[in-house]
C-alpha cells in the first residue's frame, strides 16, 4: 500500500459571514427550547426530557460561539489593518505609533 501524498496545495479557507451563521443557529437553539417547554410533562413522562436539555445546551454553547467568533473577527481586523498601517480600530492611532517606546 502507497503512502498517500498530496498532488496541489490546499486550497485557501473559506471566510463568509461566521457571526451571522453562529447567530442564527443560536436563535434556533434557543426557540426550539422555547416551544418544547410547555410539553415539559410529555417528555418526562415518555422519557425524553434529554430532548429539551438538548436544546438548552445548544443555545448556551451558540452563545459562547459568538463570543468566540466575533472577538476571532474583530483581531483578524486587527491584525489587517496593523498589515496595511491603517489606524487601530477603536483607538485611532496605528500599530507603529501605538508601539513606540515612552519616553
């Protein structure tokens, strides 16, 4: 058996809208939780409480997601206006004078 090596370079990775994407999936998380809540009953009784733990889980996580995801957005900003000298967002200042040792 031959050992497998790759023919081209990989490609580069996809960046599209990842905060709306987590958002979205969070709001879902969270409603199903929602409208299964009323039948807290049935699924104690039929065995399937999990179900709306489950959903619970998903929106707590969702959450954390977000956080993860924009504080991930807003340093590759960062870091590609530090690349392109721009200004550092939220300080108005850039990366050079931002790092110039006090005097």
């Amino acid at each position: 058996m031959a050992k497998w090596t790759p023919k081209h370079e990989a490609p580069e990775p996809l960046e599209g809208p990842v905060v709306p994407v987590i958002t979205g999936g969070t709001i879902i998380w969270f409603v199903l939780f929602l409208v299964q809540l009323p039948f807290y009953g049935w699924f104690d009784d039929h065995g399937h409480l999990w179900w709306l733990w489950t959903c619970l889980a998903g929106a707590a996580l969702g959450l954390l997601g977000i956080r993860i995801t924009r504080s991930r957005d807003a340093a590759i900003k960062r870091a590609r206006a530090a690349a392109e000298g721009e200004p550092v967002p939220g300080t108005g200042q850039t990366h050079e004078t931002e790092q110039a040792p006090a005097e």
